[in-house]
C-alpha cells in the first residue's frame, strides 16, 4: 500500500510541529510520499512565509529595502534546521536566492521558495530524498499541468523510494517556476497521489475533517465521517469552505480515497472522502451528510400565459442574464414562469437593464424580484432510499415559524435546497441539525 501525505502550513510552522509530522509519518510505513507547504504562523499575530516573500518581492519592485523581510524568512528557517539538530546547509542556497532577489526574480519563483525549504529541512529530518517540483511538474505554456508528462517523470524518480517534495509550484516548458493560486500545496499533493497511483491521499491540516455545519451557528458540530465526492461538490457549491476543486480532480479520477486529518490530532480518524461506500459501511441511519448555504441571493420570477408552450424561451432569458455576467445558481420553474436565483451582489449593478431587456424582448405579464434570499442546502447520499425526507424537513422548518420562499432538489435526489429569508437563514441551519443530525 503506498499513502500520499501533505502538510500545510500550520504543521510546518516550528520545530515542534516538525516534530508531530515525523511522529505521524514514522507511524505507518505505508506513508512514503510526503508533500510539504511553506512555514505558517506559529501564533495569531506571526507571519506566513508566503506572505513574506510576496511582500519581499513587492518591496524589490518599488526599490525599497526588503532587508528586514529576508532576515525573518532567513531566522525562521535556521532556527527550525538548528533545533532539530540537521545538517542542511541552507545559508548557502539562501545566498544564492539573496543575489537573485537583488538582480531581477520572477515573483512565481521567490515565493515558491517558501516550500522549497520546509522540503530541504524535512527530507533531512524524516531521513528521507528530496524531489523538487521543478524536476517533475511541469505546466503547458497556457498554465495548465501536463498531467501525462508530470506523471511519467515522477514515477520514474520515486520508484520505491520515500521522498518529500515541495508543494505549490512547478515549471512551464521554458524552465520558469510557476506557482499554483494560493492553497496549491493542495494540488501538488494530488497530483502526486495520482502520478504514483497512492491508495490513500492523506491532507493533514489544523482541522480534524470537515464539519456538518458552520461551527459560527452550529455550536460543535460533529465531524463527516465519510462522504461521497459528489456529496463534497454539492457542498463546496453551495457555500462549504473546502478544498481546492483542483484537489480534488485528479484523486477523483483515479478514484483514490481522501482523508482529510488533522497533525495536532493524529489519532482523529478526520474525514475519509471516496467515490462511493458500501452499505455495510454505515455507520449510522442519518439520511444528512452535511449542511451548507450562503446569504444574499435574489429571486427573479418572469410570469406569461402560455410561456411552456413558446419554444426555446428559458435559454433565451438565460441568454440575456448571461450577457450581464450574472450566473443563474438555481431555476425552480412553474409552467408559466420562469424563476432564476442569482447572486444579489453581482446583479445589483445591472438589474435593471438586465430586466428592462427581458420587458422588451418578452413582454412578460410580470416581473417580480425578491432580494435578501439565503440559500441552504442539506445535502446526503441517503436522501433517495428514505421516504419522506422532504416533507419531514418542510415540517421541521414550519414548526419553528421558518418560511419557505424557494424549494428545489435535483433528480439524483441527494440534496434539498431551500431558500429562505436571510433573517431565518442560521436558524435554519440550526433547525436541520438539531433535527436530523443530533
């Protein structure tokens, strides 16, 4: 069995963090691939290393001293290497970068720098070899990842071996280093839990899984055991801070499980994410996997007698929305009108053309929007066996004075989306939990 690992900033933070990721690696011999980001914060008010580089770069570039910048970047990484009693000869290469900064550096490839030695320190630490991300991924001149090519290239350097590979970047087809947007430690993790065929890919972050609901409403919601990736793309969609969607493509695709823990908590099981699992499997008759939802969405209802009958009229209104830059997120539709929920802020600045446009070209008999709309979803691979799901939570919800203002579910029934006003929006969340989860 072979298990991909990443770290993320917070476990790569100190010599005491170092220390916990050695613990959980050593713990399982399975785990022979690990991906490391660059040093976060050690305490609220610290500094990330990523941040520091970007601002570094950004001193260079409008000819102010990043003196004291560097000196903080150069301190952290030396006082890990020393308390951890390693041998890496980081002022060398520090040296080196130094005389780079000074003479022109792409901003991709100063800030790259951050992983590159939490791997040099860490490949040291864990005893393990070193495989830089420039020798691997490699990225196509439109900034995509050229996943055969990536793929080949590193199987062939890992083989058997346990390594430790910098998270976050790679190179394009001329040399330069690229970096992925901000989280791509995420990516890189995948992508190498894909290029080697791993049989688990493990996140290991600050937080013990996901969680059933927002911990801002909910008080201590309890942990995703397991959860389907399409349950977790029903999530991220409506509102649930997750990961990266490139995390989770290249996995998906070669249906690797995800396991999400947390390195202050190694003996948590987290989240264990597959494509599908088995019945036997369950552990319990909770027909939700989780809730999400976001505030702030407007309803827009286009009333016309006769309007199922006129051919072609819904992609015609979409059309005219689209032209606007507003994205239709749901359509609940009767047979003579058409309903669009749309996000309130991105409409707000074209409503009114957006709508006058729809007058002129469809003559509706009414247009009616209503604003201030939060939309929440309970989402669960269950829903589809257990009768009765929809009309128990609509009755949940009308026992606690809660009004429905937009229902919609999709034909793989595995979630239920209600819209609500945005003044009941928590407490709906509160209501499906205490409800169904508790």
């Amino acid at each position: 069995m072979l298990k991909v690992l990443k770290f993320g900033g917070s476990s790569m933070a100190d010599e005491t963090q170092y220390a916990k990721v050695k613990a959980i690696v050593d713990a399982d011999p399975d785990r022979k691939v690990v991906v490391v980001s660059a040093a976060g914060k050690r305490f609220k008010d610290d500094h990330k290393i990523t941040d520091l580089l970007y601002l570094c770069h950004a001193h260079k570039k409008y000819g102010v001293s990043c003196d004291e910048i560097w000196k903080m970047i150069c301190d952290r990484y030396i006082s890990v290497r020393d308390a951890l009693g390693l041998s890496t000869d980081i002022e060398s290469e520090f040296a080196v970068l130094r005389e780079k900064i000074d003479s022109g550096i792409s901003e991709d490839e100063l800030v790259s720098r951050g992983e590159y030695f939490s791997a040099r320190l860490m490949a040291d630490y864990l005893g393990f070899e070193f495989v830089d991300a420039a020798v691997w991924l490699k990225f196509n001149l439109d900034g995509s990842v050229n996943e055969d090519e990536s793929y080949q290239t590193l199987k062939k350097i890992v083989g058997g071996h346990k390594v430790v590979i910098p998270g976050f970047y790679g190179v394009m087809p001329d040399g330069a280093i690229k970096t992925f947007t901000r989280g791509g430690s995420d990516i890189t993790g995948a992508l190498a839990a894909a290029a080697l065929d791993a049989d688990v890919y493990e996140n290991w972050t600050d937080v013990s899984g996901f969680l059933m609901a927002d911990p801002r409403i909910v008080d201590n919601p309890e942990t995703i055991k397991q959860i389907t990736y399409s349950e977790l793309r029903e999530l991220s969609y409506i509102g649930a801070q997750v990961l990266h969607e490139q995390t989770i493509f290249p996995v998906r695709e070669k249906k690797i499980a995800l396991n999400i823990r947390n390195t202050n908590q190694p003996d948590h099981p987290g989240t264990m994410i597959r494509e599908s699992f088995a019945e036997q499997e369950a552990e319990d008759n909770r027909f939700i996997t989780g809730i999400a939802g976001k505030k702030n969405f407007s309803i827009i209802n286009i009333s016309k007698s006769g309007m199922s009958s006129e051919l072609g009229i819904v992609r015609k209104i979409i059309k005219i929305v689209e032209k606007y830059g507003v994205n239709v997120e749901y359509m609940p539709n009767g047979i003579d009108t058409v309903s669009m929920v749309v996000d309130s802020v991105k409409a707000s600045k074209c409503l009114y053309q957006m709508l006058g446009e729809i007058q002129e070209e469809f003559n509706p008999e009414k247009i009616h929007v209503t604003e201030n709309i939060g939309i929440v979803a309970a989402v669960g691979r269950k829903m589809a066996s257990k009768a009765g799901v929809s009309g128990k939570i609509f009755a949940r919800l009308g026992e606690h004075g809660i009004n429905i203002r937009m229902i919609t579910q999709g034909p793989d029934e595995m979630n239920i989306i209600v819209g609500v006003d945005n003044k009941d929006y928590d407490n709906t969340i509160r209501v499906l939990y205490d409800s169904f989860v508790k």
